[in-house]
C-alpha cells in the first residue's frame, strides 16, 4: 500500500508537470512488467508468486516515476531522509519487534483454544500500537499531534453532547 500511494503521488506530480508522454510510458511499462512477473513467479510460486509479483508492480511504478521525475526536481531524493520519516520507519521496525517478541510468549500462556486465537491477536496488536502512537506523540511527530487534536475535539463534543 505505501508504494501504491507513492506512485499515485509521483504520478500525479508527472501529470501536474504537463508530462502526459511519460505518465503513458511508465504505465504501459508497468503493465509489460507485471505481465512478465506473472510469466515468471506464478508458474514455480503458485498463488505466492502472484502475491509477490502483485506486490512488486507498484514498486517498479514508483521506482520509474521517482527516476523521471529527478530530471525535474533535483532535490527529489533529499525527501526521504525528512526527520518524520525517519523516525516512521524507526517506529514501524519498533513495532514489529515488539509484535514479534510478544506473539511467542501469548501463544504459550493461552491455552483455552477458541479464546487464545483471539488473544494471540489483539495483545501483540495492541502492545504494538501503544509503542507505535506512544512513539510518536513523544517524538512529536506533526501528524500525531493532529490525531490527538481531533481525538480530543471528538471527545469534547461527546461529553457536551452526554
């Protein structure tokens, strides 16, 4: 999903620049490469060959738009070492060790079957979230700060409303 939003972004961009000639090659490029990712990863991967070639479709997308396009912005490369996302990714890698440590051992505590599938699910979830938002309302990152603003307006207008 987030290279799927990252070459609608760039592609909206090439389009904004006027360069129609290039938004069509890129598109009929990426469908000769899905195509040829299909031939390729579905034959010895089955149903996992077509997620993974799936998957790699917007990668390539994004990859070519972002090549073109820093013929136009010189500086378009220096956008991904902005401080909010790097600390992003730093959350996001926090959250998936936190996930990952934390799913063994729920798994060994619950016993009961049709309750611990439940369990096993929401207590990683959820210990995964609190370090992800509580990661970013303590690194203030902007976009957290907007969340909270509008979380608590909501729960203002529910507490005039009750």
């Amino acid at each position: 999903m987030l290279f799927r939003s990252i070459s609608s972004v760039l592609g909206h961009a090439t389009l904004a620049l006027q360069e129609t000639h290039a938004a069509a090659a890129v598109s009929i490029a990426s469908h000769a490469i899905a195509i040829a990712l299909f031939v390729l990863l579905v034959p010895p991967l089955a149903y996992a060959g077509l997620a993974l070639a799936s998957s790699l479709v917007p990668i390539t997308i994004a990859l070519l738009y972002f090549l073109y396009l820093t013929r136009f912005i010189p500086h378009l490369k220096s956008i991904f070492w902005h401080a909010t996302y790097i600390k992003t990714i730093v959350l996001a890698i926090a959250l998936a060790a936190v996930v990952t440590t934390i799913h063994p051992l729920v798994t060994q505590i619950t016993d009961i079957k049709p309750l611990s599938l439940i369990i096993q699910l929401i207590l990683p979830s959820l210990a995964g979230a609190l370090v992800f938002f509580g990661g970013a309302y303590l690194w203030n990152i902007p976009e957290m700060h907007d969340l909270t603003s509008i979380v608590h307006a909501k729960i203002g207008k529910w507490r005039t409303v009750a």
